[in-house]
C-alpha cells in the first residue's frame, strides 16, 4: 500500500472516496478508492488520562497532592471506539505516505497527529486542507495537498490548549472543592465556562442594583407654513436632562408660542451590506429570528456542512471570503436563485465583488459561512436546516448588492435657549436591504427616525403646543443567547486595563466559535443559568452559579485573563513561541491561582469523590433523645422544632428554618432561601440513615453537578446521576471513584488500572 488518508469521521471518508473515483473496497475500519486507502477517526479517540492513571494516591482529593502535573503526559483510548482506534492505526502502519484529512484548523490537527503519533510511524506526511466538503472542492483539495509541515503548528497549539485546560480544571476543581466545598458536590472550574459564568452573574447584579430614575421628556408641535412636525427636547448632556416635573412645565411655558429659525441638515450617506456570517453571528441570527438555541444552531450547521453539502465549513470565525471564490460567485447565484431560496433580484445579475468582503490577507483557519456551488438538495433538508440555510443564502446575495443609499435629515430649533430636535431618513436606494427580512423588535429604527416633511433651511417655525412626557432610566437588559454570544466573542468590552483590552480585540474571545455554544450548554445542564422571560430567551443565573463565582477567587472568574489564553495558542501556531514555552508559562499560572486559591480559607482535610465535607453539627438522631449525651436534641418529629443548632443546608449552605408540612402536620428543615434553593432534611429519615447508612449519603454528580441516586445494579449497587439517560456518570459506592460515560467526553480505558471501577445503570 502507497497512500493513506485519515480523515475526522466515518461520512468524510466517505465522500471523499467518492471525490477520488469512488469506493472499490472496504473493510473494518476503512475505504478503498483508486487513488488511496481512506480509514477515520470518530471525532477524538483518545484523551488525557486521569490523575489516578499517574498515581494511585490521586485517586483520593488531598490538597497536599495538589498541584498534579504529570512529567510525561499519557494518552489512553475513549470507551466505545478502541476498534476504530485499532483499525485506524493498523491502515496507518501499512502506509508509505500519509493524507491528513481532518478538519482544517487546530483540532482537526490535533485528532489527526494523536493518532499518528500513537501509531508509531515514522513517513511522510501531506495535508488536504479544505474549507467544503462538496465533490469540487474535496477534489481541488486532493490536487493541492499542503505540506505538512505548514500546518503542524496549529497541532502544537491545540495540544497546548488541552494540557494546560487539563491542568487548570483538574487542579483548580480539587482545589475549590476543598476549600469551599460543603458535601453537597463538586465545584467545577473551566477556564471559558466559569468566565462565562461571570458575565452572567455580572449582568443580572446590574439589573437587581438598579433603580430606575424618572425623569421629563417635551414634544413639541412646530408649525413652518403647511406643515407641521414633532420635535423633541434634545439635552447635550446627561445633567440637563429634566429630572424634576417643575423643570419641565417651566420649560415648556418658556416655549409655548414661541417662534424662531428652523435650521435644516440633510446628508446624503450609505450603508454597506453586513459581511457573511462567522458562526457566533449565525447563531445569534438564528436565535433572534426562530429563537434556535446556539447549539441548536451550530447542529443544524453542522448537518447542512456534513449531510448535504449545502455550505462550507461551518465553526468559522472570520467574517472574509478568499479571492478565488469570486469566480464561483455566479454559479452559487445560479442555483439559490433556481431553488428560489433567494429573489431573482436584477442586481444580483451584476453581482459586486467587493474587496471589503474578498479579502485573502484577512482569512483566518476558515473563512466565512457561505453556500458551496452545488444545488442544495432542499427537498431532503428538515425545516430548521431550510431555515438555516436560507438565512446563510440571503447574507449571501446581499454582500453581493449595492449599498444602501439614504438621505439623512436633522431639523433643529432653538427658542429661549431650549434645543429641540428631529431626525429622519429619505430612502434613496435600497440595494442589498431590497432582500432583508423584517428586521426583529430589538433591531427595528428608532422612532425618531421619521419621514421628515419639506420644510427648507432658515424657514420660520412656531411651536403651537408641548406635551411634558414622564419617562424612567432603563435597567441593563437580561443577556440573550444572542447578545450572549457576542459579549464572549468581544470580551475586551469588559476589560479596563488598556494594554489587555488591546490585546483581546484581536483574539477570539472567551471559547472559540466551535466551543461557544457547547459552554453555554454546559451551565444549563450543569444547573449553573436558566432560561426565564418571554419565549424563554433571557438568561439568569441560578443561586448555585452565583454561589460559585462568589467563592472563587475573582482573579479566576477574569474573563480577560482566560480570553488572553488565545494570544498565547495564536504565538504557537504561528511559530513564534514553542507549545513548551507556552506550556511552561501557563502551568507557572496555574500554580499562582493555586496557591492563592487555598490560602483564601482554610481547607478541609482530604475528600474523596464520593464523598462529602461537613455542613454543620450532625443532624440529632431521635433514637438517642434520652442519652445523656444528647441533651439538647428534645422531639424530631410532629410540630416541634428540635432543640439545638439548626443545620446549614446540604446544598447551598445557608440557614435552614423549621417548617411544618401542611399535608402531613409533620416538621422538617427548609433552606431559608426558598424558592431559590428547595433542599429539605427530613430529621426522621436523617436519623434513621434510610438508604445511607451502608453507603454513605449520594454525591452531587462531579461531571454535571446533579443529585446522585442509589442505585442496584445487576453487579452491586452503585450511585447514579439523576440526569440520566443525558448524564451517564456513575460513582461507585465501595471505590469513591467516578466515570463519565457520556458520547462527548466518553470514558477512558486505563490499562494500568485493571481493576474496573465503573459500572453503567442497571
């Protein structure tokens, strides 16, 4: 065998067989073609061991282990594909040449090189890069191949990026755990979610902080011969605003009947269209419009990329298109316009290639989302995938119109020194905004901008009535999954320091456009935000997300200091700094956070995973009411309140206050921040142990923060999470150890540790 080609996953593989002349063969595990052998990996096959697969000891949270950092980092295969990394690795074994063909960009690197480095071989490498997976493309890729060598750096930085991501959740989360854990479950770090985290809280303290502040608008009718139009009391400054009412009715009977010179501005201007989508601004489209979840969005991009070949690679985040493309302009035309997804609009016959849109010094690893030159098969897609592929089809025939020409107009007036003031447009050419849809509530013009009536420069005005308006500030609004988006792409917003604050203008931001979305998803599933307000589309934060950025360390919940994070990747990748350097640097970092992370109170002695630190004083056991040892304990049942200390809740860690159930007449201990937080002792079961007598009380779940349940399986009993089948962590009751067994972060075979550990739900 000559060539080999690896590719990212099993459908890749096979449309490029198909690109490169077809399939003549397959086997397990790979695709025959007559220009190469095809085999593929299944997203990430193999991820960093755990701690304990360094040490036995780490299987156990002390903070003297602490910090963990392996000297030789050990990679072991995902459960449930092993016999895909075999059959990937035994093609590859047999290969005199080998094609990466994995997504273009540091993870499809990273995927690939982790294989071949774990394949053991040692022949030259070539990269296909490319940006669709349609047949042209594919093949246009197969004739280019790069040399490897000019895109290894990005395998270096993601490599870099998962290290150091390693390092700081699985350092920082023992530690905090720890520190400030109260039994009631793990308190996980991640260096974008828990930023992320933070401008939601950040945000919803804003809103309960503020205090709306009423204050006076006047509208005034002016007469100026036939016409008549409304102008507006127009302050240059926030201290003349009119606070006060009197202000305002003084104001107005200073204007009444009053006559000056009508002083008129017009302005011819224009307005380019928006530039093609990146996937955050896709995703906040779509969220605006149909009220698509980002994840939900990046699905059904993702499908349109993969399944239909309907739009280039969709995880773009660059709002640019290459030089070359310009000459399949009219052919992508040709086929939106016959399918009708887009208006035969006569313009479009013309199209304008700009170079403020096709631009090659301004592509990153992908460029902008854009239809490929096939016809979409629309009679296949779901409705979401037309959708969406009708938003990306229409930003794409509008980059490709004239600008929006519009004739701006300020009137203005001032009498005794009171400015008045109206503002209108005149549309004069439409150009690419003849194919925008209605625009959303929050994106409509502003009701000043009004059709002005003609009134001429100089021409006499008089103001024939004025009404006082009572108005109020308006808080800061809830973040939207939208405006969510778009604060985490441009984070810099929300830094002071002027040297950072230029830094983060040009790196991604908090994430990148392939991991936004699935952080988001993260906080909702983990129980950390959740969705209120109308159509659901406001995010709070939840009483556990506050509670845990208000333990952390406020160094750790900076999103410019992990935003800079991508300065640091973008050196490697470019080769300007060694993945060593970098490494080095970040793992410096952490150990900083760390240590002040621990000394911020003072710990506890050791946890183990499954296990739980003190709240409080134990709970008084009812059966041991006439010890002399328990003198204070009194009655644990009916209507009154055990003598003693109240507990501190299991979950939240606040106050708990005696309550009497309604319904049954019977007492029981209630957090005090209810409805916020709804944990309950029962002082009955408590004492009685119910089912945690033998194994201990369950866990919160340490991968989605969850409660935990008992569970017998068909080998032993086990805890289980309650969020299952969504959630298949499972905590083994005799060893305190946990797995995740999801298909996203799917478990890790430890051959050094042959003992099995982990059992599913039975």
């Amino acid at each position: 065998m000559s060539a080999v080609i690896l590719c990212e996953k099993p459908a890749q593989a096979r449309d490029l067989a198909k690109a490169l002349g077809g399939a003549i063969g397959q086997g397990p595990g790979w695709i025959d073609c007559p220009a190469a052998r095809l085999t593929w990996a299944i997203g990430r096959l193999v991820d960093i061991a755990p701690p304990e697969a360094y040490d036995d000891r780490y299987a156990r949270w002390h903070l003297e282990d602490l910090p963990i950092v392996p000297d030789e980092w050990v990679l072991v295969p995902r459960e449930g594909v092993t016999d895909q990394l075999r059959a990937a690795i035994a093609t590859l074994r047999m290969a005199s040449l080998i094609y990466i063909a994995t997504d273009a960009g540091r993870e499809g690197e990273l995927i690939a090189y982790e294989i071949i480095e774990r394949a053991r071989v040692k022949v030259p490498l070539k990269r296909l890069w490319f940006s669709a997976q349609d047949e042209a493309s594919l093949r246009k890729a197969w004739a280019n191949p790069k040399e490897a060598a000019e895109t290894v750096r990005l395998y270096h930085a993601a490599q870099t990026r998962q290290r150091a991501d390693w390092l700081f959740a699985i350092n920082l989360t023992r530690a905090a755990t720890l520190v400030f854990g109260t039994g009631r479950g793990v308190l996980a770090y991640g260096r974008v979610q828990t930023a992320t985290l933070a401008l939601i809280v950040q945000r919803d303290r804003e809103i309960e902080r503020f205090t709306a502040r009423q204050y006076f608008e006047l509208n005034a009718v002016v007469r100026s011969g036939p016409h008549a139009l409304v102008m507006r009391y127009a302050p240059t400054a926030d201290a003349m605003r009119l606070w006060k009412r009197e202000d305002a009715t003084g104001m107005r009977a200073r204007i009444l009947n009053a006559q000056g010179s009508i002083r008129v501005k017009r302005e011819a201007k224009r307005q380019g269209p928006p530039k093609p989508y990146a996937l955050s601004d896709l995703q906040g489209d779509a969220n605006t419009r149909f009220g698509y979840p980002a994840q939900i969005t990046h699905d059904l991009a993702q499908s349109l990329y993969e399944k239909h070949k309907a739009i280039t690679y969709p995880r773009a985040d660059c709002n640019f298109l290459p030089e070359e493309l310009a000459c399949e302009v009219p052919r992508i035309l040709g086929f939106l316009i016959q399918t009708q997804v887009v208006p035969n609009h006569p313009q479009l016959a013309t199209p304008l290639l700009r170079k403020a849109n096709f631009d090659n010094s301004k592509l990153s690893d992908y460029h902008a989302i854009v239809p490929t030159p096939i016809r979409a098969p629309l009679e296949q897609m779901t409705e979401g995938e037309r959708r969406l592929f009708g938003l990306i089809a229409l930003r794409f025939a509008q980059i490709l119109l004239p600008d929006y020409e519009y004739e701006a107009t300020i009137v203005t007036l001032a009498i005794n020194e009171v400015p008045l003031e109206a503002r209108g447009r005149v549309h004069l050419k439409m150009g690419w905004r003849d194919l925008e849809r209605s625009p959303p509530e929050d994106e409509q013009e502003d009701s000043g901008q009004e059709v002005l009536p003609p009134i001429r420069d100089g021409s006499p005005g008089k103001i024939s009535s004025v009404e006082v308006q009572q108005k109020a500030t308006q808080a800061p609004k809830r973040y939207t999954e939208r405006t969510l988006l778009a604060d985490m792409k441009n984070v810099h917003r929300h830094v002071a320091e002027p040297g950072l604050k230029r830094k983060l203008k040009t790196t991604s931001g908090l994430g990148t456009e392939a991991t936004r979305s699935q952080m988001i998803e993260s906080l909702k599933r983990r129980e950390l935000i959740t969705l209120a307000g109308a159509n659901r589309r406001e995010i709070i934060s939840t009483h556990s997300g506050r509670r845990l950025i208000d333990l952390l360390p406020r160094m750790l919940t900076l999103p410019g200091l992990t935003a800079a994070w991508e300065d640091l990747l973008e050196a490697v990748a470019l080769g300007t700094r060694t993945r060593e350097d970098v490494l080095a640097a970040l793992t410096t970092h952490m150990r900083k956070q760390l240590t002040l992370l621990i000394d911020s109170k003072p710990p506890a002695t050791s946890i183990g995973p499954a296990q739980k630190l003190p709240t409080s004083a134990p709970i008084p056991n009812p059966s041991h009411a006439s010890s002399s040892n328990h003198p204070s304990v009194g009655n644990a049942t009916g209507k009154a309140a055990p003598q003693g200390k109240a507990p501190c809740c299991p979950r939240c860690t606040k106050p708990m206050k005696w309550r009497i159930n309604r319904r049954t007449q019977e007492g029981f201990w209630g957090c005090m921040s209810y409805p916020d937080c709804t944990a309950t002792i029962d002082p009955v079961k408590t004492a009685q142990g119910a089912q945690h007598t033998a194994h201990g009380r369950p866990p919160d779940c340490p991968n989605c923060s969850k409660r935990m349940r008992l569970v017998h399986g068909s080998r032993g009993p086990f805890f289980g999470c309650t969020g299952y089948p969504d959630c298949r962590t499972t905590v083994d009751v005799g060893a305190g150890d946990s797995h995740d067994h999801q298909p996203s972060t799917v478990g890790r075979a430890i051959p050094i540790a042959p003992k099995p550990r982990f059992r599913r739900p039975g």
